[in-house]
C-alpha cells in the first residue's frame, strides 16, 4: 500500500533514555514532517525537510534531531528524554506541486516517558 | 503569521441531524485551507481543502466547507450525521507561497448521539 508508515507505533521508555521514531513514505513527495500532539490534542509542527534539507525547524529543544537520509525518510532522534516528552507524534509528507501542500499522515506514535 | 480558531471544543448532534463544525482563520496571504479527521488512535486524514477557484469545496463521507472571504470562515458541515462519524475533526490554514506551514486549530470533538 501507498502511505505513510512510522515505526514503533508505541514507545515506552525512563526519563533520560536516548529513543529514534522512524518515518517513510512511498508517495514520491519531496517533503516531510514532524507534529507532536499533545494530551489536549494540539498539533504543532516541530521541522519540516525538503529533498533532505531542513526548512522548518520550530522553537524545538535541541535534544530533539531529525535525519533525513533520503526524500523517502525522516527520523526523529530524541536525546535525554523527559515527563513533558510524552505525546503522539506524527509524521507526514507532501508534494509542493502547484504549492498546494496537501499533507498526508502517518499513524502516529505514542510516546510515553516514564 | 496566520492562525485558525475552532469555535467549540465539542459539538454533540443526533444521528440523522446537521453537523456544523466552525473554523475562521487569519492569513496575511490568500490562504489555503484544510479539513482534517482524526478517528481514535488514528492519524489524521485529509476530508477536503480549498486552494483556488470554487469557493464550496466537497470531501469525503459527504462532508463540505464553504470558504467565506469576507466572514474568514471555512465551516464544515454534513446535512445528516452518522454514528461512524464521530471523531476529532481539525481545520488547518496554510500560506500560498514558498515552503509552506501548515498550522492547525485545536480541533473539535464531534460527538454523535444515536
């Protein structure tokens, strides 16, 4: 099937570990996502990478690193985690065809910092 | 910078009746405006959007939004709710140009009573 896909789709960890989220896409977008939503269900965009080049990067502690290894993969690498950590996290991806940006979601994964 | 606001964090409606989710928005650009869904433990999925040209944009599941300029509103509605539609429903504005962010409302739970 064509979609977004993030992996694991649950994580629970102690405060202080080092965890990934994995993220791919075989739509053949260009651009790619990450929005935490948190226990009161607010999305917000935390970075944003085109062909594998970072162009949003939101006021994000810098514990949070994302890696784009390719147009078809943005990881999210989360250094020293803490209580305030825990919240779902979505991937996305688009195409800036025509600049119309519609963006297509992953499952989300549940983070939970113990 | 733009912003949207959904007026009622939940919106309760018998089956079978009209479901009008309200959502306006300010854009310093002509803006483009997304309905998005989120069914539980769900990612969230497009139900329409409106870039140019007709200003009623029709979705999935029989829902439909209304872009008003000069009322800054894009509602949603449905002329007859089902059980099946109950969800988290988020409208979400983005800027015509560039590399644009997508910034979203802090959703409305819509509750439908059988």
């Amino acid at each position: 099937d064509t979609a977004v896909s993030q992996t694991p789709k649950y994580l629970v960890t102690q405060m202080g570990n080092d965890k990934s989220i994995k993220c791919e896409q075989n739509l053949g977008h260009d651009t790619m996502y990450w929005y935490k939503q948190d226990s009161k269900k607010f999305l917000k965009i935390m970075f944003s990478y085109n062909n594998k080049e970072l162009i949003i990067n939101e006021t994000v502690p810098n514990r949070f690193s994302p890696k784009s290894p390719d147009k078809a993969h943005l990881n999210l690498h989360i250094n020293s985690l803490e209580l305030g950590d825990s919240a779902v996290y979505f991937c996305a991806s688009s195409l800036l065809e025509g600049g119309k940006d519609t963006q297509y979601f992953g499952p989300g994964t549940r983070l939970t910092v113990l | 910078a733009q912003s949207v606001t959904q007026l009622g964090s939940h919106v309760s409606v018998s089956e079978g009746a009209l479901v009008l989710l309200r959502c306006n928005y300010s854009s310093s650009v002509p803006p483009y405006l997304f309905w998005y869904v989120q069914y539980p433990n769900q990612g969230l999925q497009l139900l329409l959007k409106y870039t140019t040209g007709a200003t009623l944009v029709k979705g999935i599941n029989g829902f439909e939004a209304e872009f008003k300029k000069s009322e800054t509103s894009f509602h949603l509605t449905k002329p007859s709710a089902h059980m099946s539609d109950a969800a988290e429903y988020f409208c979400a504005v983005s800027d015509s140009g560039g590399y644009q962010k997508v910034t979203f409302g802090t959703g409305t739970k819509l509750q439908v009573i059988p």
